[in-house]
C-alpha cells in the first residue's frame, strides 16, 4: 500500500496537529546544514531501496505516517534531532549519511572484515552488475598521459554506452578499460568490474535511435551528444565477501 498524498487544505490542520505531539517528529525552521528538501529525498531513496513504504518506515521509526508523507513531499519541512535517529535506525543508516554528511568522503575507508575472502566473478556475474548501469569509469589514453573519468553508462547489446562532450570524444578511442564497483562499507564487502575492449563511436542513425530510447542521463549536464559504445574483449570482476572463521562451530 502506498502512502496518500496530503491536500493542500489539510496540510496546516495535519502540521498543528503534529506539533502538539512532542515524541513525534516537528516541522522545524529549515536546518542552516544541508537543505531540508535534500534530507527528505534522501529519507525516500534509502526507504524504496530497502522496499519500505511510508507506513512502514513510520512504523518502524515510531512516527506518525501522514506527517511522514509530509515530510518526504516538504522542501521546507525537516526531523527533529530525536525522530531524525529513529528514522535513520529504521532506515539501517545513520543520521550523518542521512544528512549529507558522507558525500564528499571516499567510500572505503572503513575497516577490513574479520574474514574477507577475495573471490572471482564470471562473465555472467559481471555482465549481471554492469546491466544495472549508473556510474563507471573510462580509462583512456592521451597525448599527456591515461586519464580515468566518471561517467554515467547503461549496458546494452553486449556493450557499455556513454554519453561525452565533443572536447573528450576525439580522445577516447581504440584500446580503453572501462571498471565499475560497488563498495558497502557497514558489512566491509564489494565488487569490481573491468571491461577491456575497443571504444567507438556510435553513428548510425538507426543504433542512435535505440540508445536515444533508453534511460541514459549523464549527470554533468551540457551538450553531451556524442555517444560512446565499448564492445568488451575481455571482461573480468572480482568480490570481497565475509566468510565464517575456519573455527567456527
């Protein structure tokens, strides 16, 4: 079940409502940190990963799900310092990464697993994680030496896809390699990919089409036109997964 949008002529009744409750979660002034609305879309990306709907979120966190509702649809509205904890424990987080406070920090700097084992991923395996695009990074060569970009890419038809701005697409052609990885921190696990392959440039008006179809935004915004197609010659992927202690009974 889905949580029910409130309306706009009962959202002042609903608000005084929920300030009359002090162990619930208050309308504040908007924090002086990061903006509220970037707190609350970040409340509803870690809640849809974890497949939560707002009732249960606000009944996990012991908050009232209408003022929940609220809350993730307010560019104004914010959690109190008690309601924000609640949310963030319900949520399998904690408040700081809630707020923003993570982002600028490199994932990784956490510490290793009692007993990590490094571990080998199939062609199969690898394609699997690639097919689920977002962010990689194009290693490539050039008259000043290898570069490595972050770009926003999709996997299709055997091959990775990019958009790129005219000034980067001369550049990234012929022998490149292309990795992408996912890192959790909290359980000290994560994997990698590296694609090795030939980079072109894709031209024909009917493969343009088909590739204009899919969900292929990068992030950096501007005129981003060219659009880059890796054909694997070799695809390889490694794990680090926590295994039981050989001790363990």
């Amino acid at each position: 079940m889905t949580s029910t949008t409130p309306t706009k002529d009962s959202t002042e009744t609903k608000a005084q409502a929920e300030n009359s409750r002090s162990t619930t979660a208050l309308p504040t002034a908007p924090p002086s940190g990061p903006l509220a609305g970037d707190l609350a879309r970040r409340v509803t990306h870690r809640r849809t990963e974890l497949g939560l709907s707002t009732e249960e979120l606000a009944r996990r966190a012991g908050i009232d799900p209408w003022f929940l509702a609220y809350f993730e649809q307010s560019s104004d509205a914010t959690l109190a310092g008690g309601s924000l904890f609640r949310v963030a424990v319900a949520l399998d987080t904690t408040p700081s990464a809630l707020e923003g406070g993570l982002v600028d920090r490199a994932p990784g700097v956490g510490r290793a697993g009692a007993h990590p084992t490094l571990e080998h991923l199939s062609a199969a395996q690898c394609e699997e994680h690639l097919l689920a695009g977002g962010i990689g990074r194009i290693v490539f060569s050039t008259g000043s030496g290898p570069v490595a970009l972050p770009v926003n890419f999709i996997f299709a038809g055997g091959a990775v896809i990019f958009r790129t701005s005219d000034a980067m697409a001369d550049d990234i052609a012929g022998d490149v390699a292309f990795e992408v990885d996912h890192i959790d921190e909290e359980m000290s696990v994560g994997w990698s990919v590296l694609v090795r392959g030939q980079a072109r440039r894709i031209e024909e008006p009917e493969e343009r089409l088909a590739v204009g179809q899919l969900d292929l935004e990068p992030w950096a915004g501007g005129a981003r036109l060219n659009l880059i197609g890796i054909t694997p010659v070799e695809l390889t992927g490694r794990v680090i997964v926590q295994r039981q202690s050989p001790d363990h009974h």
